[in-house]
C-alpha cells in the first residue's frame, strides 16, 4: 500500500513528492526445523515459510531553473525504512544466522553479539572478573590474563559462552538519501550523482579475520598505534594468542559504523558546435569525461561500505565482498 502526495509550485520549478509505504512479503526462505527423532542428521533444508514487513516514508524535491545560458536541475531524496519480521514460520521463536539473530515483531537480521567492557590491563580487573556469587568468570575454559578481553557475563554464569551473546545493533539505515545535479552552460553539460545511507552498523568480517591468529596465515598489518598488547599496552588492541581465539569471538570489537556518503557518478562533457561539423559530415560531437565511485566520505575501517550480502539473515556482515571499483573513463559521441 503506498500514500502519496505530488504537487508542483512556481511555474514548475520546485516539485515535491511524498509518499508513505507498507510492504508485506511472504513465503520467504527460511530453514525448517526437523526432528533428529525423525533420523534427520542436523540438516535443516529451506522452505519458503517466513514473513516480512517494511514500511517508510519517501520524499522527493527537485528544483528546475534557467538564468541566462546556465540551466540546472537538482533533486534530493530522503528515505526511511522500518524493517519488522512478522513470522517465521513453524512457530520459532527465533533464527540465528552467523552473527545475527531474527524474532517476530523485531527488525531483521539485528547483530547478535557479545558485548565487550576493553581489555583486562590490571591484575585487579582481572581478580574483580566474578559473577554475582563471586565466582571467578572463565574465557574458553581459561582465566583471563592481562591484554585479553573482557567479554560482558550476560547470564551471570561461569563461563562466557554463546548464551552471553546480546542485540547489539542494526544492519538497516535509519537514513537513505541521493542528491542528483545536472547542468549546461553554453556547449558544456555537468552531471553527477551523490549517495549515503546513514544509522546502520556493519559486522566487519575483514577485519575479524585479519586479527584471527589461529594458525600461520597472512593477517592484515597494524597501524601504528593500535599494535597488539605486547608490544603497545596502551592501544584497544588485545595480545595476540596463536591457536587460541578467545580474543577473536565474535563481538562488538568488530561491529563498526556503516555510515557513508558517495560521490557515486559524475560526467563533464563539451559538444562542440554544429556549424564547426557540418563541413566534415558530422551532426554531432561531444567529448567527455565520467568518474565512479571517486570520493567516498566514512568511519568505516573496511574494504568498502557499499557492499551486497545475499544473505537476508545475515545481512549486515560484509563477508570478504569485493570493493565497488574506481573508474575513470574518457569517450566520445559522434553522429555522422
């Protein structure tokens, strides 16, 4: 269902467009449950069982206008989404799905993390590491030592584990906006396209497998500054424990801001007169030049924000995906 409103003012030069939507999806792949009762070996193969709501709102103003030889057009775009699974199908309560977890009535593919309170960089940090009784708290089956971290003990237990595991945001924009410009100027043309999205985190995969350490691999190099506990004590990062990844669960440490804007497309051109041409056999000339993906404006430590995750479980983590490429291209239009 969508309610919208167009209205045009001042000639036409400024239109508005507004519109509020509910979309409603079904029969959503999801897995299904099946008893090991039944001789089922653990698999869970998929049906279409789930369903999804959206809903937003979506405003358009553009404005058009001449002055003398310079025409320009520019329109701005807001979008919002509020994102809820309305069922899973087979009655589960829940479905958890890498480092994400979706529940009826709550967004989809929220991050299901353990919280992380820094490192443990005093021996007193490490004694005052008990539970509500004063039972000391273990760390894959271990005490910790200084520079490892210190993982949040959600269910007060003895042993951080895959309970202790909480929301710890969204893969879903609160914001998405484009900005779009063109213009002319005598037998000059500019075009470009802008982009961004704004309020939603991204699991960095990359980076979690760059600090991994568990075997003799290639890890991503340390920044001067965030080098590991043994050789900076006063960096976030904790020491490094080869075959050991209690440091490296997965948690908050690698949950990041995806926020971003992007300078996604922008062309220069010149057409060259018509009465230049006309004694080669040429209608028409133009020469131009056109970028992508030139400036990008973001916190996000990662190869790049803008990325696809298949998914829809899971789809906030960016999983090794390729980087959107930057091109510069020069051409030509010629029309005989």
């Amino acid at each position: 269902m969508n309610f919208g409103l167009d209205a045009a003012f001042l000639n036409q030069r400024l239109n508005v467009s507004a519109e509020y939507y509910i979309s409603k999806t079904s029969d959503v792949l999801t897995d299904m449950p099946i008893a090991l009762s039944t001789g089922n070996q653990g698999g869970a193969p998929k049906a279409n069982a789930a369903s999804l709501k959206n809903s937003g709102f979506e405003m358009t103003i553009g404005w058009r206008d001449q002055v003398s030889d310079f025409k320009y057009n520019v329109s701005l775009n807001f979008t919002t989404l509020k994102n809820e699974v309305t069922d899973l199908g087979y009655d589960k309560p829940y479905l958890i799905s890498g480092q994400s977890i979706s529940k009826p009535g709550e967004p989809l593919a929220m991050f299901y993390l353990r919280k992380t309170d820094g490192l443990f960089r005093t021996q007193e940090d490490i004694d005052n590491y008990v539970n509500s009784k004063g039972e000391p708290i273990l760390i894959n089956g271990q005490r910790p030592q200084l520079g490892d971290v210190r993982y949040v003990n959600v269910d007060d237990d003895t042993n951080i584990t895959d309970n202790d595991r909480q929301i710890c945001g969204s893969p879903w924009a609160k914001l998405q906006t484009s900005l779009i410009f063109n213009a002319e100027w005598k037998n000059f043309d500019l075009s470009m396209m802008w982009y961004g999205q704004f309020g939603n985190k991204i699991y960095n995969v990359d980076k979690w497998q760059g600090r991994l350490f568990s075997d003799n691999s290639n890890y991503i190099r340390f920044e001067k500054g965030e080098e590991p506990y043994q050789e900076n004590p006063s960096s976030s990062t904790p020491r490094i424990i080869y075959g050991d990844q209690r440091n490296s669960m997965d948690s908050d440490r690698f949950l990041e801001n995806g926020s971003y804007f992007r300078l996604k497309n922008i062309s220069v051109g010149y057409t060259f007169k018509k009465s230049w041409l006309s004694s080669y056999g040429i209608d028409k000339l133009r020469l131009y030049v056109t970028g992508s993906n030139l400036l990008t404006i973001t916190g996000y430590s990662g190869l790049d924000p803008d990325f696809v995750n298949t998914d829809v479980w899971n789809r906030g983590t960016s999983g090794f995906a390729f980087p959107n490429t930057r091109s510069v291209m020069f051409g030509l239009d010629l029309t005989f």
